[in-house]
C-alpha cells in the first residue's frame, strides 16, 4: 500500500456526519452555554441553585447513554434511532422556545418553570439517545473505509489504520468545538441583546435542519458493517443470539459426526468463535449463514481459558467490561466536575468584571467560553501536524503518545488551569473590597478586565484536546466492536456522573460554609462575598490527588490491544 492510500482522507459519510454533529452541539451550546444566566436573571434562582440545576441537567443527559446504549446496540437500528431522539430533541427545544415566550408575557414565573423542567427533560431523552447513536453510526461509517482499504494488516499497516482512528476522532471533536464555537458566541449576544425567545427558537430551527440533512445523507451511509447501502430495519441477530446459533450448530455437528457423544466443540473451534467475535463485526455474516461458514471466516487461532469461551456480550461480560474501566473512568471525574465551571461559575465571574469594548458593546459572559473551543480549533492541527510527528520520533513507534498519556496531559493541564483560576478570583474579591469605600462604587462591575479569565478558559481548551479527544479514543478501543455504543456511553457517562459530583460538592460546600461560624456562604449571591477562590482551591486538591492516582493505575492496566498481542505470542 503505498503512502497516498495511508493518508487517505475521510469518506463522504463521516464528513457528512461530523457536520451533523457540529449542528447538533451549535444548538446545545446556544442553551446550555447561557442557561445559568437564564435561571438567574429571568427565573430569578439563587447563584448556587441555579448552578446545581445546570449541573444536574447536564448529568441526567450525559447518563442517559448508559441506559440506551445497550438497547440500542442489541435491539435498535442506528439510523431510526437518531431519527427518531433528533425529533424528541427538536420538540423539546421547541417547548424551551415556548417557555421564554410564556415567561415573558406573563408576570409570574411558576407555568414558566413547569415547562422549562418539561422542556430540559426533553432534550436530555433526545440528547441522551442521540449522541452515541450518532458517534457510533461514525465509527460504523470509519470501519467500513478502514476494511475496504486495509485487508490484511502488516506492521506499517496496522499503524496507518490506527492513525486514521484518530485522525477520526480529532476531526470528530473539531467539528463538535466548531459547532460549540458559533453556538456560545452567536446564541450569547442574541440571547443578551434580543432576548430569550430568538434565543431559544434559533437552536430549534438548526435541530431541524439538521433532521433534514442527516436525512439527505441516506444514500451514502453504511448501515451496519456487511449490509450494504440500502435503508434496513435491523435483522441482524444480537451477539448473544449469533453465540447461541453457533454452539447449536456445533453441537450438532459434533452430534452427527460422533453418535454417542454430545460435545460442544474443541478448544480451535471456541478460539474460532472468540476472535470472530472480538475481531470482525459480527453483521459481516449473512443472517442465514450456517455455522460452518460462521467457523470459515476466522483465520487466526489464540488460546483462551474457560471463563473466556462463555458467549460474549452478555449481561455479565458487560458488568466485566465497566468494571475493568472503572478505575481509570473514576479518575477522570474530576476533569469533568472541572469541566462544568465554564458554563456556571465562571460565567458569573465575567457578569461582576469590567466587560466594556468601546462606549457601548459589553460582552456577553458566556461568550468566554468560545476561548475554550476557540484555542481547540486553532490548535488541534498543530497537535496532529507538528506534536504527534514528534512523539513518534521520540518514541520511535507507528502512535506518538498514547491515548492514557494523552488523557494525563490533559488532566494536569486542567489542574494549572483552575489554579489560575483561583488566583485570578482572589484578586477580583481584592479589587472588590478596595472600592467598595470609593464614593461611584459599582456593586455589579468590578473595574477588573473580564480579559483576565482567558488564561484559565485557553488551558482548558488545551487540555480538552488532550484528555476529550483520548477519552473519545480510549473507550472506543477497550470495547468490542458490537457493543461500541456502550463504549460510548461510558465516555460521556464521565461527564454526566462529573455533573452530579459537582452538584453534590456544591451542596455540601455550601452547607458546610454556612455553618461555620462566620457564615460566609462560598456561593452568595453578592459576589463580592462569595468565596469561589476556596471553592477552586478545593478543585484543585482533589484533582491532583485524582492525577496521581490515574498515574498509578496507568502502570498496570493494560489495554485490550496488549492483552491481545500477549495472547497471539504465546506459545500454541
């Protein structure tokens, strides 16, 4: 394969489907980037409750996966199902639309937030379903490319395919920060000059014009590995179903062949069977294929002890499969309960700061945010361009850095940035307290540039490039192919458990601030008394002690990729 073919770029369908979710994260991100304001200034919560509403709602989204994803990956059709969670997504981000509208027509909030719960929840079921739906269609799409142009692996083979994963994946998380980019800085400004009703109907008509270009793309998908272009229902039996079919099938054989005998089959037949399932799709096989032909298409044996010749994919080989990731996902909670700040806390920091360009444009808060995926758009090229060129001379490997290194990095680049942030807030509460005896003293601006949060929002960015992208990666290797969307949903599961832990550690913090005896509530709605510097100190104690423990727990996992290196050099 010469190197043109290796460098190859991405097919028409992962390109059309990295634009859909690019749309799909310019709609969230016009809600969700701003939705704290929302709650504060028109529904009229409190700063600490209106950031555990967010945080709340920002979990029980990214939850829902690990509840849909294993439906969808045995019983759903993939192309249905975001079908089928967009328009839930869409109708709940047309009740938003009308939640804004009722508030403002009427003077009392309580229909308004009757429906704004109602409305949220509808676009977390919507939300919930669709994004690993969406992302493992991707994946579906990237290996029908890779199988078409990479038949039988060599070395040098095997390295090309691996790059093209994650030049996937980055380009994957370049079209979500592009989406999130025009969502956080154009929803912003409309939602602060216009008002909330454009600013909640424009994310609803993107929904939908999304819908009308994922279906328009209906020519071009792969709907499942081996099923050709046409639209299908899935037909394809589950893996436990194929697993059973095939034991069926040898016991049977075994049946004719030895009379008095009843065996299941030799320990090359289950090594057969397990790399079929663990190595190739299992919708390659026609829905009728007998399980001679099923034995036919595995080429390389590996040995394997009892408890791994029991059908895969079932209940317990999945609660086998979390537990196995469950330290190294723990570890990264606390990259997500940080990752919550930009749309809460900080954003409350930039409403008290000096905001002013010119005479008369402010900038609207949440627009900071826009650094974040800003700094990722302008540096993930370099990142693919110049940093992984040099880590594979470095290590002289086919990979550069490795998908936990990279997490790593990631992880201590998020603890300097929150750091900064503590410091940059004691010296805003500084500034506060020194003009509070002049006689224009502003209680809402501080005279302290909202320019001085950059830095904070910049090395989150960056360390989403390191640690989002490798998360992405990670959870996408360690699973077997058919159960891909579980893989998904373990990742984004990071966030949505992260969400929780945030709202849970804002509520005690909060108690327990409160109770002390000077009964300074590190949240108050005066920011001039709240004490969101401790808040970030603390953040910053438990991710460290996080870091250090994923540090040690990198030295002895090992991936599935190992494991299964380890299995074909040992001796048959």
């Amino acid at each position: 394969m010469d190197m043109e073919q290796k460098t190859r770029g991405l097919g028409k369908s992962c390109a059309l489907l990295i634009v859909i979710a690019g749309m799909e994260r310019y709609a969230f991100k016009g809600v969700a980037s701003n939705l704290v304001t929302y709650l504060t200034d028109v529904v009229k919560m409190s700063n600490s409750r209106a950031a555990k509403t967010v945080n709340t709602w920002a979990g029980f989204t990214s939850m829902l996966p690990l509840f849909s994803a294993p439906l969808a990956d045995a019983y759903w059709d993939r192309f249905f199902t975001i079908l089928a969670s967009s328009s839930v997504y869409f109708v709940g981000l047309v009740g938003l639309t009308w939640t804004a509208f009722a508030g403002s027509r009427s003077a009392t909030k309580t229909i308004s937030t009757y429906f704004l719960y109602s409305s949220l929840c509808l676009v977390s079921i919507g939300l919930g379903v669709l994004n690993p739906s969406l992302q493992a269609f991707g994946a579906d799409q990237l290996d029908h490319d890779l199988d078409k142009e990479f038949e039988l692996l060599s070395g040098d083979q095997k390295d090309a395919k691996a790059t093209r994963k994650t030049q996937f994946f980055q380009w994957w998380y370049f079209g979500v920060c592009a989406g999130s980019l025009m969502g956080v800085t154009v929803m912003a400004y409309i939602q602060d000059t216009f008002g909330w009703v454009l600013g909640f109907a424009i994310p609803g008509i993107a929904m939908f014009l999304l819908i009308l270009l994922f279906l328009s793309g209906c020519g071009i998908y792969v709907y499942g590995a081996g099923t050709g272009t046409g639209l299908k229902t899935k037909t394809t039996p589950t893996p436990f179903e194929k697993i059973l079919k095939f034991i069926k099938g040898r016991v049977v054989k075994k049946k004719k062949k030895q009379r008095s005998t009843y065996t299941l089959a030799d320990e090359e037949d289950l090594d057969d069977m397990e790399l079929e399932l663990q190595e190739r799709p299992l919708c390659e096989c026609d829905d009728d294929a007998e399980p001679e032909d099923i034995e036919k298409a595995s080429t390389t044996p590996q040995k394997m002890d009892d408890e791994s010749s029991k059908p895969s994919f079932s209940g317990t080989d999945t609660i086998k499969l979390v537990l196995r990731l469950l330290p190294i996902w723990t570890m990264l909670l606390m990259f997500a309960v940080i990752f919550q700040l930009p749309a809460t806390f900080f954003t409350k920091q930039g409403m008290t700061m000096k905001r002013n360009i010119g005479p008369s444009f402010k900038i609207p808060p949440a627009t900071l945010q826009s650094t974040i995926t800003l700094s990722i758009i302008l540096l993930m090229p370099l990142y693919e361009k110049i940093l992984i060129p040099v880590t594979k001379r470095i290590k002289n490997n086919g990979q550069g850095i490795s998908v936990m290194e990279r997490m790593g990095v990631g992880m201590f680049l998020s603890i300097i940035a929150i750091v900064i942030a503590a410091l940059v807030e004691r010296k805003r509460l500084d500034i506060s307290q020194k003009v509070k005896t002049l006689p224009d003293y502003d209680p809402e601006t501080v005279p302290f540039s909202i320019f001085w949060l950059l830095p904070q929002y910049i090395l989150l960015g960056i360390s989403d490039i390191f640690t989002v992208v490798g998360m992405q990666e990670f959870f996408y290797s360690e699973v077997p192919v058919r159960m891909r969307t579980m893989g998904f949903a373990l990742y984004t599961s990071v966030f949505g458990v992260g969400s929780f832990v945030s709202a849970g550690l804002i509520s005690v913090v909060e108690a327990y601030s409160t109770s002390t005896g000077e009964g300074q509530n590190w949240f108050a709605d005066d920011m001039s008394e709240a004490r969101l510097d401790k808040y970030y100190w603390l953040l910053a104690l438990t991710s460290t002690i996080s870091f250090v423990v994923y540090i040690v727990l990198c030295k002895y996992f090992k991936s599935s990729s190992d494991q299964g290196s380890e299995e074909e050099k040992a001796p048959k």
